[in-house]
C-alpha cells in the first residue's frame, strides 16, 4: 500500500517594509530634512547680514553697553546721568517698566474686582454703571486713552508757578503731582521691617484661623487683626526711634520745584490709561468667575448665618479664583506688554531707552534683540507665578 507524499503548507514570511512606507522612518526623515533647511536658512541669514554690516562698516557686539551713555533720562528709580553707560541706562528704562507695570498690576487687579462685583449687584444704578464702564473702556484702544490723559495733565493744569495747591505741601501742575514726604531717617526703615513682619504675623494667623474654624467652627477675623497690626508695629517702631517728624517739603526754586516727591505726567498718564483700560477686562473675567459659582451655595451659606461680605470671601471667591486665575494671566501680560506704549508719550521705559540707544550707536539688531529679551523675562516671570497660583488653588481629589 502506497503512502502518499504528505505537503506541507508553509506560508512564507511577510517581505520586510520599504522605507519610503514606514512611517517611523518617513518621520525621522521629514525632521531631518527640516532641521537642515532650517539651519541652512538661519546660516544664510546669520552671514548675509554679517557681510552686510561689514560692506556698511557697522560695528556689531554688546561692546557698546560699556561707553558713555551722553544722555538724560526724565525719571529714574535709582541714581543716573548722562556720564554713566548704555548699561546703566538700560537698567534704568528696564526699572521703569518694572515699576509701571508692577503698579499698575496691583490697582488693575483691585479696580477690576470692584468693578466686576458691583457689575452683579443687587442696586439698578451700580450695576449700570459698571456696564457702562465696562464698555467704554474696552472699545477705547489703549493707545487713544494715553494720548487722552497726557493732554488733560498738559493743557488743564497750569504751569508750577500757578500750581494748584489744595493742601499744604501738595501741588498740582503741569508738570506733575508733587507732595512732600518725610525726611529720610532711620525710623523708616525700621517702620519698613515691622510693616513686613507685621504681613507675616498676619499671614501666620490666618493660617491657625483655618485650623481652628475647621476644628471649632468659630471663625477668626484675621484680616482685621492683620490691619491692625500693619498700623500698630510700624508706629512702636517709629516710637522707638524718637518719633522723627521732619519733613521734605517741595519748594519753588527757578521755573520748578525742588524737594519732595514728584509724580510725573507721563507716569501718571501711562499708569492712568493701562489701569482704566486693563481693569475693564480684569471685570469681566471676575464677574463670570462668581457666576461660575452655583446659586445654591450662596442661598447655603446665607442659610447658615454667614453676611453677604463673609459669603463673598469665604464661598464665592474661593472658588472663583479657579476660573478667574487663567485669563487674570493674560489680562496681566497684556498690561505689562502695553507698557512699551510709553513711548509715544515719553515715558522713559525700556523700549523708550533702548530707542535712543540704537539712534545713538547704530546697533539695532543688539537693541532690538535686547527688547525681546527682556519683555520675555518679564512675560515668563509673571506666567511662572501666576502658575504657581493657580496650582496652589487648584482643586486637590482625594
């Protein structure tokens, strides 16, 4: 009896893929190409200005930070003049855009959350109003509303010989607000720690508050003990010291006045027109951040004896804060960055300084690489701790 041959249904391996159908490999590629091309178009660029500036005869290099500067600037947070360097200068515009913008911040924050809240009150007139602010401000484009206030403090004050002087040792003219201030003395720098301690004792306070109202259920009003103390170690401090009350007082000498504090028009017209328009935004964003809160935790906590003041700082804006944190961010980098603005005005601000220095030296690729540089610390800064903020805010699952 025969045996058959038995076959053997092998099935052949699968060929291997091409490599212009592997996707893998297609990607490696496409981002090697365009790696290259774009290394290729910053070498040509890199170099055909390298030629051009050499055909041009123009110097390049940060060289230049360390001659003279040869000129003044209005105002200045620390000590300069025309004989200090480019660098000094620099500083001194970069100080004040700091200064504005840090101000500025801080009111734009606390006119928007009044605003905002006033815009959901109960009172017919309140609430229009805040409407009508809220609209003028935002379709007024920034740039309009700095021209606006620079020539109200130009063409409605008068010259400092007939300032106005409502209360003794403040004036108002064109030139500024300038009011006395006390005489620099020991006293204050000590009235400057105890202030500070003062914030951290409270901050402290605050903290064991919590504790104790999650334990007992009593609250403890550390925002009031906080307020008092911010007044009472500051004048123990002062006390100690021997109580000094001499005072700077601005004098009229020449064709201005000497002494004193002096607030420029172009700082107040910056300030002025940044807070006003920014604050109109910041209104809305915390005005659909307390209606993000549902209505039933308001009628709870007013239910369980809580004032409407309390329900507002302990339900509403706590959780608020997580819709309003975000796009506060944005409102916040967009006043920091309106800040250049201020040249058109005559601000000193850093773009204003940097301007001057290239129509001084020539280099303007170092200027405006120096711009860039800073506006993205200070963006970068301020998005680095509005981040912290929000996570610490954030909601916490368990």
């Amino acid at each position: 009896m025969s045996q058959e041959p038995t076959t053997h249904n092998t099935e052949s391996a699968p060929g291997a893929v091409p490599f212009w159908r592997d996707p893998d490999k297609r990607a490696i590629v496409f981002q090697v190409v365009a790696l290259g091309l774009v290394l290729f178009v910053s070498y040509y660029l890199f170099s055909n200005t390298q030629a051009n500036l050499q055909r041009q005869s123009i110097a390049t290099g940060f060289g230049f930070l360390d001659t003279e500067a040869g000129f003044e600037i209005g105002e200045s947070v620390i000590n300069y003049s025309a004989a200090n360097s480019y660098s000094r200068a620099l500083v001194v515009g970069a100080l004040n855009t700091i200064k504005v913008s840090f101000i500025g911040v801080v009111l734009t924050i606390i006119l928007g959350t009044v605003i905002g809240v006033a815009r959901l009150s109960s009172n017919w007139l309140i609430a229009r109003l805040s409407a009508a602010y809220i609209e003028v401000m935002q379709n007024i484009p920034v740039l309009l509303q700095l021209f606006f206030w620079y020539a109200i403090f130009y063409e409605s004050f008068p010259a400092p010989r007939q300032a106005l002087n409502p209360l003794p040792g403040l004036f108002l003219c064109n030139r500024g607000l300038i009011f006395g201030v006390p005489a620099s003395d020991p006293a204050h720098m000590a009235m400057a720690w105890a202030f500070l301690g003062a914030l951290a004792l409270g901050y402290g306070l605050n903290r064991w508050g919590v504790r104790r109202q999650i334990e007992t259920g009593q609250i403890f009003p550390a925002v009031r003990v906080t307020l008092l103390l911010c007044i009472i170690l500051p004048m123990l401090g002062w006390l100690l010291y021997g109580a000094p009350t001499a005072m700077d007082v601005p004098q009229m000498q020449g064709f201005n006045f000497k002494g004193g504090v002096t607030v420029s028009p172009e700082f107040s017209a910056l300030l002025i027109g940044l807070v006003l328009y920014t604050s109109a935004f910041v209104a809305e964003i915390v005005r659909a951040g307390i209606q993000s809160v549902s209505r039933g935790q308001v009628e709870a906590a007013l239910a369980v004896g809580l004032f409407p003041g309390q329900v507002l700082h302990l339900v509403v804006l706590p959780q608020a804060l997580r819709v309003i944190i975000p796009p506060l961010t944005s409102q916040m980098l967009n006043l920091i960055k309106n800040s250049s603005l201020a040249i058109a005005i005559g601000y000193a601000d850093f773009v204003a300084v940097t301007n001057t220095t290239i129509n001084q030296t020539g280099q303007a690729i170092e200027g405006v690489a120096l711009i860039m540089l800073a506006y993205l610390f200070f963006s970068l800064s301020t998005s680095f701790f509005m981040n912290w903020y929000n996570k610490k805010m954030a909601l916490v699952e368990r």
